[in-house]
C-alpha cells in the first residue's frame, strides 16, 4: 500500500512539472498568443538571460526552453514558431543536435523571408573559478549531486594525480587567458557578434559559475545584439543579477589574483541559500567513486586545466 501511494505522488508530481512548465512556456506551447514582431531565442542555459536583456516591446522575445532540454515535440513546436518569427538570435549549434532540427542553419531555414538572425557565442570563462568545469562524458548522462560542476582538484584527488590547492595570481590570470583564448577562436568559425573583449578588465560580476556569465557580461552584449538586430532602442537591464540561481565559492586567492572589489565567499548559493563547500565536495568524493569511468574520461579531458594545477 505504501509502494502504492509512493507511486501516485510521483505521479501527481509529474504531472504538476509538466502543468507548471506549460505554463511558463505558454507563448512556446501556443497557450498564450504570441506578442507580434516576436522573436526567438536559442541556445543553452545563456539563452534566456540573452532574451531578458534584447526583449522590449519593439521586439519582444519569445521564452522556450534551453535547447538541451527539448525533445522532438518541442522541436516541432519551436519550428512552427520560428516560421512567424521576425528574429533569431542563436549560439552556434550543430545539425540535427541530439538527432533534432535543432542546429542553427537548420532553426534560421525556419525562418520567414525578412528575418534577421543574429549568431551570438557560447560564453565559458574560468578566471574568476580556476578550480571548475563544467562537462559531460559520452556515456555518462547523470550529473554530480547538489551542483552539477566539477572541483578538478577532487578529479585529481580521485584519479590519484597530486594537484595544489591553490593557483598562484599568473597561474589564475593564465587560466583566465586561455578561456578567452578559446573563446575567440570559437568567434573565429563564425558569429555575428563577439564577447571575448568583454573580458577585460577583470570583475567579480562577470561570472557565477564558469558557464553562467554576470550582468557585466549580459548587458554589453545585449547592446551588440539589438544593434546587430538593427532594432529600436538599446539593451534592457532587468534591475537584478542575471543566471544567479546557481553561484561557485570565490575564493580569496582569487580575489587577490584579479585585485577584485569583493569579499570572497566560501560556498556555493543555490536557489538563494547557501549550500557547505565541504559537503558537495563529500557528496562528489562519493559520486566519483561510484563513477570511475567518469573520473578517467573527465582527467584526459581538462588535461591542459589539470596542467595549470599540477605545474603550481
């Protein structure tokens, strides 16, 4: 009986998730018409802080979920929206991405004649959190528990490879430079705006985590958006931090590294409250134990990061 009653929430569960995503996606699911002169836009978990800072009432955009965490309804759906559409901005995104129509020449051929598209970067910075990553493993699907980062110093720890625990201040601005190193040469293959000059100089605001930029980030490149666009009007600043759901310790060898203007913090904020440094490095000590396989492919991986710390 209780197996039972068990199963009946996670059912009600489920359905109240898919009830409570319909709703925040009406516009997506054709609950809720569409603003006219709407646009789309497309990408990873950056997406919806982009919207947020080009979206006015000239050319409001359209909120859809992240493109990894559509499936092929959805696919479907954002097709049949962007056949209405009077913009897209997109991050580069490869054909048939997870077996969808998602990639972006395959989203701008949605498109109506006269729409303009504007093909923005994914943004990855590691200078303000040397110490993360954030990656996937062919295979391995499943996340970290708590935060789904990764401390490469509990990589190390794992694979058994000895690493400092701390970077010196040249140790932390060359992590810095190689991501925008990286960042340009991935402009390089081809958008319509670029970012890796945002980069400079060095503030605590331009990252939470080293995938999810910081207002010091969202809104120059907002301003770049609407004028690639060639929309009325300039960026909109939302009047609170952008993508601070999930926020990475700063650490004080940090700071000094950058001579920030901010305290450093020592654990993580999620949804707002803090969450024990120590306590998400025990749970991942645990999930990397469990997952040897992730540990090797994640080491070979992050080779030129784990570099950094081993030469420390």
């Amino acid at each position: 009986m209780r197996g039972s009653e068990s199963g009946s929430g996670s059912l009600a569960d489920d359905d109240a998730a898919v009830l409570a995503r319909r709703r925040h996606y009406a516009e997506f699911f054709g609950d809720t018409p569409a603003p006219d002169g709407y646009g789309v836009v497309v990408g990873n978990c950056q997406a919806e802080s982009i919207r947020l800072v080009v979206s006015t009432d000239a050319h409001p955009g359209v909120r859809i979920p992240a493109v990894h965490e559509m499936d092929a309804e959805d696919a479907a759906r954002l097709h049949r929206l962007l056949a209405g559409a009077s913009f897209l901005v997109v991050q580069p995104i490869r054909d048939d991405y997870r077996g969808l129509p998602l990639g972006t020449a395959q989203l701008r051929a949605a498109l109506p004649p006269g729409a303009r598209t504007v093909v923005v970067p994914s943004l990855r910075y590691g200078g303000l959190h040397p110490f993360q990553a954030a990656i996937r493993v062919p295979g391995i699907d499943e996340d970290p528990p708590l935060v789904a980062y990764h401390d490469v110093r509990l990589l190390a720890e794992a694979a058994g490879l000895p690493v400092a625990s701390t970077l010196p201040s040249a140790a932390v601005r060359a992590v810095g430079e190689d991501s925008v190193a990286e960042l340009r040469r991935r402009e390089d293959l081809g958008v319509d705006v670029v970012a890796s000059d945002l980069y400079a100089p060095v503030v605590a605001d331009l990252a939470r985590t080293v995938n999810h930029p910081g207002n010091a980030v969202f809104l120059p490149l907002g301003e770049r958006i609407v004028a690639a666009l060639g929309a009325p009007g300039t960026a909109v600043d939302p009047g609170r931090p952008i993508l601070a759901g999930v926020q990475a310790p700063l650490e004080p060898w940090v700071v000094e590294a950058w001579n920030l203007d901010a305290e450093p913090r020592r654990d993580w904020i999620v949804g707002g409250e803090v969450l024990d440094v120590d306590a998400v490095a025990e749970e991942h000590r645990r999930w990397y134990a469990a997952h040897p396989a992730f540990v090797t492919a994640a080491v070979e991986r992050l080779a030129p990061l784990l570099g950094r710390w081993r030469a420390a």
